[in-house]
C-alpha cells in the first residue's frame, strides 16, 4: 500500500484557473460548488486535498517518461459537510509529487 506525501505540490493555479471556474469543457467548478468549494475558499479545498485525500492509499496506474502517476480514490467531504466521491491523479516525478487533477468518481474503473 502507498501513500503520497501530505506535502505534495498543489499549485494555486490548479485550483483557482481550473477546478474551481467554469469552463466550457471537463468542468469541475459545478461539481465541487456542491460541497461548497469556490474561489473564495480555494484554501479550504486545497487543505482538504491534503487532509482528506493524501491520507488514503495511493494507486500506480500509468509510468510514463514524465514520472509514476497515481491515483487516490476516496470522500471529499465540503464545507457544507456534503460528500463527494472523487478521484484524485498525482504525479510523482523527479522525488517530487504534484496535484494534477480531480475528477468525479462514478464508480467505474479507472
């Protein structure tokens, strides 16, 4: 079982210009304004990731020439207490690990 550091890279940019704004393809921001994240609390999302998500056993599912990518299935549990079943994609290159997305977990495999 892996678990990634709960110091990984989550760049500012990745939650305030992609998950939390509307965007005319793969938006996220509906999806996480049920929990009530926005980007007036980009922060709390971004400390949830850490508390919520990099606590759960990680999945290798691809390495590629850019680094190991892994996943985290798990509950993202809002500000609102509304619960979001997520799956979270990591990259681990070079010793460090970076976010690189979060999509809605519909229950199929990856």
């Amino acid at each position: 079982m892996v678990f990634l550091p709960q110091d990984a890279i989550i760049a500012e940019t990745k939650l305030t210009q992609y998950l939390l704004v509307p965007l005319p393809k793969d938006d996220k921001s509906n999806f996480l304004a049920q929990a009530g994240y926005g980007l007036d609390n980009w922060q709390q999302l971004e400390q949830d990731l850490r508390t919520q998500i990099l606590t759960q056993p990680a999945e290798l599912i691809e390495t590629t020439r850019y680094g190991e990518k892994y996943a985290i299935r798990a509950c993202l549990r809002g500000i609102n207490r509304v619960e979001l079943n997520v799956i979270t994609i990591w990259m681990i290159a070079n010793g460090t690990t970076k976010f690189v997305t979060l999509v809605p977990d519909k229950g199929a495999n990856l």
